[in-house]
C-alpha cells in the first residue's frame, strides 16, 4: 500500500513533500541545536577558564 502511494513520486516531489510537510520543525531544531551548542560551548569555556 505504501509502494503504490509513494511509487508516482519522484525524488525530486517526494523531497518537496517532505520539506512542506516537516521543513518548519526541522528548521526549529537547527535553530535550538545551534543555540544549545553554543551556550554549552560558552559555558565549557567559561568554567574551563575559571578552575585553571
């Protein structure tokens, strides 16, 4: 049942289906991932800095 749903589709329509679908969440989680990084970075540092 799947295979005949997604048979039709092409690579190119099955990635534009995706992104529609789940390109706002994904994006979300780049968005939060780089913040969470980057604070943990700087919190790394930070404490790296002060127990020398």
């Amino acid at each position: 049942m799947v295979h005949e749903g997604l048979d039709p589709l092409t690579d190119d329509k099955l990635v534009e289906l995706i992104e529609d679908k789940a390109g706002n969440d994904l994006q979300m989680i780049r968005i939060n991932g780089s913040v969470v990084g980057g604070l943990a970075g700087i919190l790394i540092y930070v404490l790296g800095m002060v127990l020398k």
